[in-house]
C-alpha cells in the first residue's frame, strides 16, 4: 500500500462537478494506492501510521489534533515508468481487490477517531488543495516494520 500524505490548510474533491468530500478545517489529503500483495493488516498499520505521524504544526498529529483526512483513492501510485513512455499499471491491484482495502482503511481511521471524508472509487476526480507548508510525505506499507 503507497500512500501520499499531504498537509493542507483546504481541500475538496469533485465528481461531475460537484463536491463528493471536503476538509471541513485543514487536515491531511491522502492519496491511496493498493499493490496485489496487501491485505487488511497492511491497511491497519499503514491508517495507524497515518494517523499518528507527527507533520502536522508543532510536530504534532491529526490524532493529537483531531485533524480531519480526505482519503481518495489513486492507483497511480504504482505505476511504472521503468520502459518506454508509457506507464505500466500492473503493480496496482484491480478494483475488485483494491476497493474493499481502500474502505476497510477508511474504516480503520474511522475507529481510530478521524473524520475522514472521501472521493468516489474509481470515479474521474477534481481534487483541489492548499498545501501548507508545503508538507507532503510518502508512506509505503514495504517501508514498515
């Protein structure tokens, strides 16, 4: 699991013109990609750490501060550009896998205490952000121990 962590004052994202989920006070923006070898223990530890990295303030967390998340998912994330020109996306899990951790992680920071708001799985995005700082951190699951 690959996650891009980023500090924001705002942040909303968008479906069909329309707001699907916002920050309701600065927050963390959380892209999230899945890879075929994660599972829901992956997804545990990954909300955990999210959840209680010190980048916010004062180094201090969004547990700390009850500072809301905007999770959207972002397969992306794994993609490869090591040939050519054109990206391979095979290190990125399909839906069918990908959309039950992407929701069991939300779930998870929800009962860890955060207010997390989302964008819609697999729909085309808007996402719009002010990154302060600018702060932003990459967390991979293969980096944990």
């Amino acid at each position: 699991m690959r996650a891009v962590i980023q500090v924001a004052s705002t942040a909303h994202v968008e479906v069909e013109e329309s707001i699907v989920g916002e920050l309701p006070s600065p927050g963390l923006v959380v892209l999230l990609g899945v890879t075929h070898e994660d599972d829901e223990a992956t997804a545990r530890k990954v909300a955990e750490k999210i959840w209680r990295l010190r980048i916010l303030q004062d180094e201090a967390s969004a547990e700390s501060t009850n500072a809301p998340l905007l999770v959207i998912s972002q397969f992306t994330l794994y993609a490869s550009v090591r040939k050519g020109r054109r990206p391979s996306w095979s290190a990125a899990a399909p839906g069918a896998v990908s959309e039950p951790l992407y929701e069991y992680f939300v779930g998870c920071l929800r009962q860890l205490g955060a207010h997390v708001e989302t964008g819609r799985f697999g729909e085309m995005m808007n996402v719009s952000l002010v990154n302060s700082g600018p702060m932003t951190i990459i967390v991979d699951s293969a980096d944990l121990a």
